[in-house]
C-alpha cells in the first residue's frame, strides 16, 4: 500500500515566523508532529511518504503514487485542506482525514472526505487499519475515550529532513486540569493531564539527538506542568542529567502562570534548559477573567508573577485576549500599558472567538451570538461572536493596540525592559552558522535599510554595553519584530 502523509500550508501567522526564518533559511517553524506520529501507526510493510506543503509543493506524480492519503490539520489550515481535498478527488485518491480541523466539526467534510479518523488516533487508528484488512472501512471512526499516551509510538523521524525546520516537537502530555470557557483543549483531550513515562520522553529526545539536531525543541503540550508533582518530580530531574554534555539543545514549552508560585520548579526548568514559555495571561481585568473561568489568573499581581519568571532565566511569552463581555471602555489602553510594563516581547494579542465544542461557544450560540466558525488565527483581527460593546468598536480598539505594541519604539522599549529582568543562570542561545547568517542579514536588511535602524543599532549598541552575554536574544528579537510588523501590516493593514 502507497500511502501518502500530507501536511497542509499553514497561511502568513503570528508563530508561523514565515518573515523571521527567511533569515536564517529555513523553510517552516515546526514539523507536523502529529503525522509523524501517525506514520508511527501504520502497517510498517506500507510504503510511506510525507509531504509538508510548508517546506515544498504537492505534485501530481505523488497523487498518482498514492493509493491512499491521510490528511491531518488544524483551523488555520482550512483553506490549503479543501485545496488537496479538490485535488485528490480529480486524482481519484482516497481520503482519510483527522485531526482537530475535523474532530471538533466533522459534519462539515463527511460527505467530501473517504474516512474521518476523529479524536485521538491511538484509539481510532487501529480501528480503521483493521477494517480496512477485513475490506469493511466504516465512514467514521469516533471514540469517547483517551487514549493512554504511554501506549504513544516514537513519531517516525525518517520521514523528514530536519535541516528544513527552526524547532523540533516533543508531545508530554494531554489535557488540561483547568476549564477556561473560550478553550477547546479541555473539550478535546480532557481536564486530567495524561502523560508518557520518563523512559518514553528520554526515548524520543535520543531519537532527535541521534539525528544530529542540535537547537531548540519544543513541548507541544498545552500546559507543561499540568502535573506538576511528575515535571517536578521525575521528568526535569532526568531531562536535567540527559542533558548532561549535549551542547545546542534548548527547550520552550506552554504552562499556565501558577508556575510562579513555585522557585524550585522555576530553578528547575531553567537548569534542565528551558529559555522561554508561553503564557495565557488574558486580561488584566478580573472580570472578564472571572467571566472566562480563568481563576488560576486570579487574585495575583500578573506584573510581579511575570518578573519573577523573568528573574529566574526564563522569557516569558505571552497570549491576550480583548472582547469579552466584561471588558471596560478602557481596556484597549489597560492591554497596552499591561504588555509594556510587562517587557513581554513576543505579545499575542488576539480577538475573543469561540471555537466549536467550547462551553463559549454553547452558550453564545444559546444567546444568537455566533457568526460562524473561527479562521483559526489568533491575529488576522476576526471574530466569529457579535461583542457586546459592538464590533466596529472592538475592531477599531485592536487594531489600536496591535499598532501600538508593535511600532517600532514599543517594540524595542520591550526588548530592553525584558533584558533588564531576565537574569538566566547560563545563556542557552548558541551561536552557530544560522545565528550568523540571520545577524548578517538583520545588519543589513533592519540596520541598514529598515525603517527601525535607529532603535535596532541604539539597543544592539546598549545591550553590548550592559547584558553583552544577552546579545543574541536581542538579534532574536529584532528578527521576531520584523516578522510581528510584517503580519500586522498584512492581516490588519497597519502602518508600521
């Protein structure tokens, strides 16, 4: 059987860095970690290709190749999805397709698609192969149940070419113990974290490393420390002594801000080498928090949390949401002097939506207050609910805040407030030929010809002087902000 794994393009997004990695030349920001991970499932005496359409075309002799294709996507994916769909049909290829684009609204492509392999492929995979042995494939595989992830295959690595991508993927855990009301996490994979064994994280970090990768991995789980007593416990401890003489390797995940609460988790993670996290930090507002269900946000001063992940060596990266029903007229000023007070660099501020299965999404849709499905992109100022402070309203006020943030003098001010907090015990970023190249060309295309040069060379130039072991996350940054600058000026048409 000649099957064909195909990854969707991913359009122009905030962390698809499509503007940042064209200085360091790469081709895409992350591998498709979760069709790796279905290679893993299938039949090893198939023949198996993948394809990311993100790192090179889909041509006519792979569908002709093909006797099967399996699709996997998400929201944001929608777009280049119905385009291989339109394709694999006039090759007269047949269609499995799963993943969280058709998982959470499958009604959508059950008349288009061959199989729909919906929620977690550990289950429904092996379903489908064996009917498929027996010649009676069922339309739809679904499942109620999790899947336990120590069960999980090692993705099938072979099937890419590592130097095409910036980051690697590694998959620790599923669900979330908390229940944020605009979140489909919860509604996907459940509120009791799930996790593999240490042996099997140990595993597939060998598995990286043996193929000669040596920069940043990146734990894909929505909430690294979900279980915080097995991250504390067992996995850093070993992720720190795996570690051990492994130069260029550096790790960034997803956690929830309760991780302030605890020094040594924080003392931890940095020593085991994590240099940033992304964070939902919302709102500063606590009622709209409250009304989002966001309560391990509340009751906290979210500047002093940040600052103290900031002074144990971690960047903090961070999510924010404007128009919720609770949002005060000022909210747009409240984001922006939150985010610069903060020195959160890398700030994505998106427009509430409610993505199907959400409790959001129920009870607006309960209120009439649904328009739609979502695009998927957090940034490209859409909605998919009618806010109560009015849209034109909430369009203008962030598209305010976006130009705000990333104009070039709040940009830069960011970056220098940040290293003036982050105080890391070792400096993880490496300098290797991509970080030459992209200096290089940041020297010249940002210092040289780039509308920011006077904030770029002031900040390289007082970095050197001040945090001169900091000087290449400042390089990072002003390529991120080039980038950031690029997508607001293409989804939002700002002048920046």
């Amino acid at each position: 059987m000649n099957t064909l794994l195909i990854y969707p393009a991913v359009p122009e997004t905030f962390w698809g860095f499509k503007y940042a990695i064209k200085f360091i030349n790469k081709k895409a920001a992350y591998p498709p970690l979760g069709l790796l991970t279905i290679a893993s499932l299938l039949p090893e005496n198939w023949n198996t290709k993948l394809i990311d359409l993100n790192t090179r075309p889909l041509l006519q002799e792979d569908l002709k190749w093909a006797d099967l294709v399996f699709i996997s996507a998400m929201d944001i994916q929608k777009k280049s999805v119905n385009e291989i769909i339109s394709r694999c049909k006039k090759a007269n290829t047949k269609i499995i397709a799963g993943g969280p684009l058709f998982s959470s609204d499958p009604k959508e492509y059950i008349d288009i698609v061959d199989h729909l392999i919906l929620n977690e492929a550990e289950i429904t995979m092996p379903e489908f192969l064996h009917d498929l042995k027996e010649g009676v494939p069922k339309k739809v595989y679904t499942t109620n149940k999790v899947c336990d992830l120590q069960k999980s295959p090692v993705p099938k690595w072979d099937l890419i070419d590592m130097n095409d991508y910036v980051c690697m993927s590694i998959q620790v855990s599923r669900g979330c113990p908390f229940n944020c009301e605009f979140c489909n996490v919860t509604a996907l994979f459940g509120h009791k974290p799930r996790v593999k064994t240490v042996e099997q994280v140990i595993n597939e970090l060998d598995q990286i490393y043996e193929r000669n990768w040596r920069g940043r991995i990146f734990f894909v789980d929505d909430n690294f420390i979900g279980n915080k007593k097995f991250v504390k416990k067992e996995l850093l401890p070993a992720i720190i002594e795996w570690k051990k003489g492994k130069k260029g390797i550096v790790f960034n995940t997803q956690v929830s801000i309760n991780i302030a609460d605890d020094p040594e988790l924080l003392q931890l993670m940095a020593k085991a080498g994590f240099d940033s996290i992304f964070v939902g930090i919302e709102t500063p507002v606590d009622e709209s928090l409250k009304e989002c269900n966001k309560k391990q946000n509340r009751a906290r001063d979210l500047i002093k949390d940040i600052r103290r992940i900031q002074n144990a060596g971690l960047e903090v990266q961070a999510g924010f949401i404007v128009g919720f029903d609770n949002d005060p007229p000022d909210i747009f000023e409240r984001q922006i002097s939150f985010i610069q007070e903060s020195g959160i660099v890398t700030a994505m501020v998106g427009i509430l939506q409610a993505p199907a299965g959400t409790k959001l999404y129920e009870r607006l849709k309960k209120e009439g207050r649904i328009l739609g499905s979502i695009t998927g992109d957090n940034v490209d100022g859409s909605t998919n609910i009618i806010p109560k402070m009015g849209m034109d309203t909430l369009i203008k006020g962030y598209k305010y805040v976006m130009e705000n943030i990333y104009s070039v003098e709040n940009y830069y001010y960011r970056v220098k407030k940040f290293l003036q907090e982050f105080r890391p015990d070792r400096i993880y970023e490496q300098i290797n030929k991509d970080r030459i190249s992209g200096f290089i060309k940041a020297n010249i295309k940002l210092g040289l010809f780039g509308k920011e040069r006077r904030h770029y060379w002031q900040t390289m130039m007082w970095t050197l002087f001040h945090k001169p072991k900091l000087f290449p996350f400042v390089v990072t940054f002003a390529i991120y902000g080039y980038h950031f600058r690029q997508i607001c000026r293409k989804n939002l048409e700002l002048e920046l």
